[in-house]
C-alpha cells in the first residue's frame, strides 16, 4: 500500500495595502509582514490597493513648506536686522555730531589747561573745569558711536562747519569756538583774570554749543540724536547761569 501524504493548499498570502508618496512604497503599519511561505511580489499589486495620498497629507510636502518658511524668515530676519543697524538720520544729525564733536574737544581743552596751568582757580570754576573735562569726553565717544552706527565719518573732513544749519563757515570759526588770539589771552593771565578770561569764554562756547543743539533738536530725524541734543541744551544753560554768577562774583 502505497503511502500518500496530502498537502494542504496553502491560502494565497493576504495582500498588502500599499502607500504611495512620490513613488515610494511604504508597506501599512497595521499589517504583519508574512514571514514564512514564499516572497511576494510588490510589483504584482502595483495596480491592487495602491493609495495615492493628495498633497496636503503628505508629510514630506509639510517638511518642504518648513523649510521654505525658515528660509524666508531667516532672509527677513536678516534685512530686518540690517536696516535696524543703520538708524535713519538725515545731513542734520550726521553734520551736529561731527562738528560738535570739533566744539567739545576745544573745550576739553581750555578746561585741561585751566586745571593744570592755572596757579590760582576759583574752586567753583575748578569744578566746572572737572565736570566738562569728564562729561564732554565721555560726549565725544557718544558722537563717534552714533557716527559709526550711521556708516558716517566720525570727524568733519571737509573744513567747513555749520552747512547743515545754512550757516556755512570754516571749522576753526564755528559759533562759540575761542580764537587763536583769546586762548593766547587765557594762555598768558594768571590768577583771578585766567579765571575771568576762562569763565567768559566757556559760556561764549556753551551758548554757540546750545544754538546748534537747539537747531538739531528741532530739524534732526533720529530720536538719539535728538535726545542727545536736548541733554546738550539742559546742561550747558544750567552751567552758563552758574558760571555767570561766578563772574558776578569775581568782578568780570
């Protein structure tokens, strides 16, 4: 008797749902991949339960849109930021600071000499001194910084001072500076008269200082500029009032 074994079909394997993005096949999460029996051919059920995804749920078209939106904000960021670090100012802003910058140093120097020549200061006019040796020189770098983040020179090179007023004049002759002939005056006093000498022509500088700060604070575009201005104004008139009285004092 011939002995026969009897093989059982075997249930053709269950198709797989196919996910199609851009030509990519990705087989369904909620399927078991058959692990035994013979290989199936992805390629025969191309055209069998294949599902097409439109574009709006299909992730990589969202990655796509991501990154086209980084780059633009990134490209807006970037000019954002790049105007911002230019501040609008106008020919008023950019000619005040360069030449008020000319106007304090002269200052700074009279009143270094006055504290350092002068056998006999007042101790009133002494302060003063202090006070704009300091203050206007810690000025001078405020100047040169808004110059710098106007991507303007930081010094007048030209000779001429005042244009942006409509008051066009040499440099060494702008509103308030001492000439060459009154620092040699100051330079020869000595005692209460170099205090006089000095006193008279500080608020002669202070009030030619005050007409072009009065002017920018008016006819200046950027609000620093202008606020500096202001701060000019302030100080300056409260020192002329202080050192006028000095004088009262001192008989000048």
């Amino acid at each position: 008797m011939r002995d026969e074994t009897t093989t059982a079909d075997t249930p053709p394997a269950q198709a797989e749902t196919q996910l199609v993005w851009h030509a990519v096949w990705v087989t369904s999460p909620n399927e078991d991949r058959p692990t035994d029996g013979p290989a199936t051919d992805v390629s025969n059920h191309a055209d069998d339960d294949v599902l097409v995804l439109p574009w709006w749920q299909n992730p990589l078209n969202f990655i796509a849109l991501g990154l086209a939106a980084l780059i633009l904000g990134v490209g807006i960021g970037y000019f954002v930021g790049d105007k911002n670090a230019s501040p609008a100012s106008n020919e008023v802003d950019v000619g005040f600071l360069q030449d008020m910058r000319y106007h304090h140093e002269q200052a700074v120097d009279m009143a270094f000499f006055y504290l350092t020549s002068v056998d006999e200061t007042h101790p009133r006019l002494r302060l003063f001194a202090q006070e704009i040796l300091y203050a206007q020189q810690l000025e001078v770098g405020r100047m040169i910084e808004l110059l710098r983040s106007f991507g303007q020179a930081e010094a007048n090179d030209t000779g001429t001072a005042m244009d942006w007023m409509g008051m066009a004049m040499p440099l060494d002759e702008m509103d308030g500076l001492a000439t060459e002939a009154e620092l040699d005056e100051f330079a020869a006093a000595e005692g209460t008269e170099a205090s006089v000498i000095f006193a008279n022509l500080m608020i002669d500088h202070h009030r030619g200082g005050v007409h072009m700060a009065e002017y920018v604070r008016e006819n200046g575009r950027n609000d620093d500029v202008r606020r500096f201005a202001d701060g000019i104004v302030r100080s300056q008139n409260a020192e002329i009032a202080e050192m006028t009285a000095v004088l009262e004092e001192l008989g000048g």
